[in-house]
C-alpha cells in the first residue's frame, strides 16, 4: 500500500461507518412506530373486551341504571389489567352526560390515550339506551 492511497482508505471507511450509522437509526424508527401502532390497538382491544365483560352480565347496565359510579370504577379497576389508567363518561341517548362524578382511576401521564366507544341498551321498565367513552392509557 502506497502512502497516498491511505488516505482515500480512511475517508471509504468514514463514510461506510456513517452510511451504517444513518441506516440504523431508519430502521430502528420504523420498528419503534409498528410497536406503538401495536400497543395502541392491544390497549383498545383490552378496553372494548373489558366493557363487553361488564355488560356481558349485566351488570354495566345496573350500575349505569342506579348511578352507582364508585361501584362502576372498582369493577373497571378489577376487569381491566394493573397499570393501566382510566377515564370513563356516561352519555344517554341525547348525548347529555349521565355521570355526576368522575369515574377515574387516576391522571393519565402517557403522551397516548385510546378512546373506545361503547354502546349499550337497558331494558327494564323503558328501554334506555347508553353511549360509554372510555379513554384509556399505559400508566409510565
């Protein structure tokens, strides 16, 4: 190897460790995006099968239907899994809001929340129909 050619060596090899560098930091970017997108719809798909199991046996309708909010959040906190926070509104039929409390476990500290709509019927002595809003986020 010549002494001049050394040089044109070390700028090639410069410029592949920066081509290597760069590329990493592309792939790594699009794999933490596809994560997110999973989490996000894990976290709704945990929120709509928590309300299905409330409703399941009727007992979301009976809470609702009582106005029985603190019984409604601890049956919340027991159906969803730890770590996970919660924001819930009832709606009726004119989209009033039914809840005079908040039904919450906590502040929501996470830059993503997922909103879940869920709707539901009560048939007792009227037929009452219920729109539920379920924000949801990964407590950090």
């Amino acid at each position: 190897m010549n002494s001049q050619n050394r040089g044109q060596i070390r700028i090639i090899e410069a410029f592949l460790a920066v081509l290597v560098i760069f590329s990493s930091f592309a792939v790594s970017s699009n794999l933490s995006m596809t994560q997110s997108t999973q989490r996000n719809e894990d976290l709704f798909s945990i929120g709509f099968q928590a309300l299905m199991r409330l409703d399941s046996d009727g007992s979301l309708g009976k809470y609702v239907d009582d106005g029985n909010w603190a019984v409604l959040r601890d049956a919340l906190s027991t159906v969803l899994p730890a770590g996970i926070c919660f924001n819930l509104t009832v709606y009726n039929d004119q989209m009033q809001q039914v809840n005079n409390v908040t039904i919450s476990n906590g502040g929501f500290s996470s830059q993503q929340i997922i909103f879940v709509e869920y709707l539901f019927a009560i048939r007792e002595i009227d037929f009452c129909c219920y729109i539920i809003h379920l924000h949801l986020a990964v407590a950090t």
